[in-house]
C-alpha cells in the first residue's frame, strides 16, 4: 500500500497493523524452524547438498 501511492486506505491500513497483536494465532513457531534451517544452511555454505542439509534438519 505505501509503495502504491495509495493514501487514500492508510486508515484502513493503520487499523489493520493495530489489530496485529490481538490475532488468536501466531507464526512463531514456524519462524523458529525458518530460522534453524537458515542457520544450519550458512553454517555449511558450500559443502555438500540438499542430502547433507535433510540429514542435518532431520538430526538437530
């Protein structure tokens, strides 16, 4: 909306950011195992694949 020139909706937009918070669900979990997996994907830049990666996601 903002790159969008669309000013018009930044209520509807700022009301939307503010409800955020108050939502019954969260992605953090999901964020965490994102999270690990990146870690473990740069911690072993350039050596081996995508095996190596699956056996070391499986493991930690």
């Amino acid at each position: 909306m903002p790159t969008q020139r669309q000013g018009e909706r930044l209520p509807e937009w700022r009301d939307a950011v503010a409800a955020d918070p108050s939502l019954s669900w969260s992605s953090s979990a999901v964020e965490s195992d994102v999270n690990r997996i990146t870690m473990l994907k740069r911690q072993m830049f350039g050596c081996g694949g995508f095996q190596l990666l699956r056996e070391r996601v499986l493991l930690a």
